[in-house]
C-alpha cells in the first residue's frame, strides 16, 4: 500500500512538467475530457489511456537505450511481470513492434513505474504519441538466412531518435514514424506496412520502401530507393522524417507522399540526406547467426499472465540463452541449444524464417481498454483461434478493434478491422509483408467468427498450402459468393469502400 505523502510527491513531479489541474481531491478517477491536457503531452514517453472515466493509464514499454530491441532478457521478464501485478491488472500484453504494454496503471505512479523498468533497462520513451517508434527489427540474428544484422541496425537507428527533443513530442514531430528492418527479401518485418520499410538486398546494399500505412486509410509502401549502402540508410530516414516534419502532415507521411508522388518526395528527401551524411557515422552490419533451435510460444490476441511471463523467464534461464525474442506475431521464442525432456509439452520451431508463421492470431487491444475501441478484439481473437488450429497449416489472422488497425488486419492472411459509421467488420485476405490484402466484404460483428471460419473452411478443402495460393486458386470472388449465400449480413465491396483505401 502506498503512503499518502509519496502520491503527493508523485503529483508533484507531474504538476511541474505539465502544469496539471490539482486532481487530487477526486482521486477515484477523472474525467475522460481533461485526457488532453493529462495525458497528450506525454504520450511520447509511452503512456496511453485506457478506456473510460478513471485514472488508468497503460505503458508501452521498449528496450532501453543501447540495447537489441528484439531480446528480452529473464530479469526483465521478472520485473515486467511484478510491476504488472503491483501497478497493473497482472497482464502485459505483447504488442506487434516489439514492444509490451502493461495496462490500468494510475497516472499518477506513471514515473515511479518508469524507474522501476528503468531499473533493468527497459523505457517506455518514444513508444507511443509523436515519436519515432521501435525500428523493429526481424530476428535475423536467429535465422540462417540473414544478409545481415538487422538487431543492430535497429538499435543504431532507433538509439539516433531517442531523446531528442527535436524527434519526439506533438509540438516537435506532426504524428508517429514507424520504421522496420527485414535482412533478407522474405521481408519478415512487413515493410509493406511502414513509414520506412529496409529491406536487405545482399550483403551490402538495400532496398528502402517509403509511405506505407495502415489504419484510417491503407497505403502500400513504394520501392523508393535500391541499392542503398549501409552508410545511407539513417541520412535516408532523417531526411524522411525532416520532409515530415517541414509538411507537418498530422495524418502521417504517407500522405506527404501521396500528395507529391515518389519523384519529388525522393529528391526532397536527398536534398537533406546529402546534408547530413557527413555528420552521421556507420553501423557495423555483419550477420550474427546464433544457432539455437526455438520454443514458439504464442499468445492468441496478445496477452499474458504474469505468471506465465515468470515460468517463461523460469524457462530461458535454466533451458535457454537467458533471453527471448519478441517480433510482430505475440509470439514469445525461447531459444534454446539443447531440449530438456522437461519440455515435450512446447512446440519447437526451427531457426528460420519468421513469416507466416501459424496458426497465429494476432488482436490489439479493442474496446476493452482502448478508448476507440468498437469491438472486443479480445474475445473474438480467443473464439476465432478455436477454428484456426484445426487449419494446421500456416496462417494469420490480424484484427483490429477500430480504423486505426493496430492489429494489422491488412497484412494478415484474414483481416477484420471496424468500418464505417455503423459498425460493421471489413474482411480482407490475402495480406502479407509485401502486400495488402484484398478487399472481400463487410459484415456485421456479431458474424465476424462465421465469417472467418467459411472462409478457413473453403481454405482447407482447396488443399492450398498459403492463402496466396488459395487466393490463385479459388478466387475472392468464390469467397464473396460463399459468404453472401450464408451470412446475410455480407456485402460485397460498393462504392463506398474506396474510403478505405489511400488515395493511389
Ligand atoms: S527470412 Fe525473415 S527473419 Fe530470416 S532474415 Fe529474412 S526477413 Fe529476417
Ligand atoms: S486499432 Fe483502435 S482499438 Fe485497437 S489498439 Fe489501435 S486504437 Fe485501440
């Protein structure tokens, strides 16, 4: 239990850096409507509000500064899961840029929780708001055929952002930069998705692809530049990011690209790259293969116990490395050199690529606690995961529980996110690292997990073995057909469609 005084002293802090209304008097919540003035400014530092007229407030969390973005080690893992109980609701749910969020914490014990995580090395700062978020990386340090070390290129990249004034915070960056780093062209990290999009071509040359986005409307990323040199890369994003911030474009960057095509937005973006080249020092990409075989630990829809988060951390320091690996899937790797009779229960996976794995159900948060939320991710993730482990085969579903697409519906196998004013479900397929998925219809919530599970039947009749294969050889226009004739919710694409999609 906490003492009154040490609130105070808490309150206090807060008062100075953000000249916050005195709350004190009604400590049992506030209301949702002051959330601006709370909440807003110090988004960047990784805090969001949950859903509701309380004081609660989730943390992102991310590796701390000079550290692989990708590699959680048994002591984190520990704290994560007794800060969770102590402050939170005993939860961390994994998110799809690395990163662990812990959720109905109070505001007001936001900084103590921080120097908790700081404590072992893990921040929340620059993992939420107007900030350029965790270059993820993919696991290449875990998988034969990296060209090279994409952990380390992560953590150059994002070490450069962190802390700067200048790149965090709504009066400084215009909306988030989300950048991703995949070393070889299966492309795991789904640059296809990205503000920035690396892509290792070889050993030593890059492509990188620019403007993607999804939520509120989907924008593929373009090729924009090939073969770049390692030495180029981070000129290319702080080029990027100042044409960003000049535009001050607050729905993202993908509308800056939009609006002045691939052409103009590249040659603005060498225009500053050339300037600061000189001023900007190389990384050291050399591929750092670590072979280990995998336990694959997947969490339908994200969450996890805190206990389970110390059996796991049980787990990689007495089997393991004394480390785990989080990438984009809420999937944990445990690697491991030698399997222990104690663990015939877990599934293993080889070193190897990390897309698509499955069967993987990956939700966001959804109206549960997330303010925008218009569906219970959660509960249809939990439901719809029966129906996917009969598949046996590789696959993703993503939902979302609003347009901002956190989930990542539209590089999934099968997409559900919220659309339209009266709430209905867009059903995409077929998405991908490299590519969105197409368009198959609306429906109502409550057929979503029909829905999927006709078109998962269709999938396992046709003996396909990826849905890109299934996609060429039954069709979405099969798909359609099926799901009108059972769900009379259904509605093929219309006009009003075109809303969801960016504007090329
Ligand atoms: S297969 Fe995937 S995880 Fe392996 S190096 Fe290529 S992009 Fe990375
Ligand atoms: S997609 Fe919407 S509901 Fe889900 S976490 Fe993002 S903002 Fe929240």
């Amino acid at each position: 239990m906490l003492l009154i005084s040490s609130l105070k002293d808490i309150h206090v802090t807060w008062h100075r850096v953000i000249k916050m209304p005195d709350l004190t008097s009604h400590m049992s919540g506030f209301k949702y409507s002051d959330i601006h003035k709370i909440i807003y400014p110090r988004r960047h530092e990784g805090i969001y509000k949950n859903r509701g007229d309380n004081p609660w407030v989730s943390v992102r969390i991310r590796q701390g500064v000079g550290r692989d973005p990708s590699k959680w080690f048994t002591d984190q893992l520990r704290t994560l899961a007794e800060v969770s109980r102590r402050y939170g609701d005993g939860r961390v749910m994994l998110g799809t840029r690395g990163d662990v969020e812990i959720f109905k914490v109070n505001y007001r014990l936001f900084d103590e929780v921080v120097s908790r995580l700081k404590a072992v090395n893990l921040d929340p700062r620059d993992s939420c708001g107007n900030s350029v978020r965790n270059p993820i990386p993919c696991p290449s340090n875990h998988c034969p055929l990296a060209q090279v070390n994409a952990e380390a290129l992560s953590k150059f990249i994002g070490d450069y952002f962190r802390y700067k004034a200048e790149y965090e915070g709504p009066s400084a960056m215009p909306h988030r930069f989300k950048i991703s780093i995949s070393a070889c062209e299966r492309a795991c990290a789904i640059p296809v998705a990205q503000d920035v999009g690396i892509v290792a071509k070889g050993r030593d040359t890059f492509d990188v692809y620019v403007g993607g986005g999804i939520g509120e409307h989907a924008f593929s990323a373009k090729l924009m530049f090939s073969g770049v040199k390692a030495e180029d890369l981070l000129p290319i994003i702080v080029g990027a990011i100042e044409v960003f911030k000049r535009e001050g474009e607050r729905r993202g960057f993908k509308w800056v690209v939009a609006k002045y095509g691939i052409d103009r937005v590249r040659s603005m973006i060498l225009d500053v790259a050339g300037k600061v080249k000189q001023t900007l020092p190389a990384p050291d990409l050399s591929p750092r293969f670590i072979n280990t075989r995998l336990i694959k630990l997947h969490y339908p829809t994200g969450w996890v116990e805190s206990s389970e988060l110390e059996r796991i951390a049980d787990i990689a320091g007495k089997h393991g490395l004394g480390y785990v690996i989080l990438f984009n899937n809420q999937t944990i790797y445990v690697p491991v050199r030698v399997m222990s009779s104690e663990l015939n229960d877990v599934e293993v996976k080889d070193p190897g690529p990390f897309s698509t794995e499955g069967p993987t159900t990956v939700a966001c948060i959804g109206s549960e606690l997330c303010p925008p939320g218009l569906i219970n991710t959660t509960s249809l993730g939990s439901r719809i995961h029966i129906h996917l482990k009969g598949t046996n085969r590789p696959i993703r579903i993503g939902i979302s529980g609003c347009t901002h697409d956190c989930g990542m519906s539209w590089v999934s196998d099968i997409g559900l996110e919220p659309y339209g004013f009266k709430t209905r479900i867009l059903i995409t397929l077929g998405g991908g690292p490299t590519e969105l998925g197409y368009v198959v219809g609306t429906i109502d919530p409550m057929d979503a997990e029909q829905a999927v599970d006709l078109i998962l039947n269709m999938y396992v009749e046709s003996n396909s073995q990826s849905i890109t294969e299934f996609i060429s050889r039954v069709g979405v226009d099969k798909v359609r057909e099926v799901l009108a004739m059972r769900i009379p919710s259904f509605k093929a694409p219309d006009k009003s469609i075109s809303s969801v999609f960016g504007p090329n």
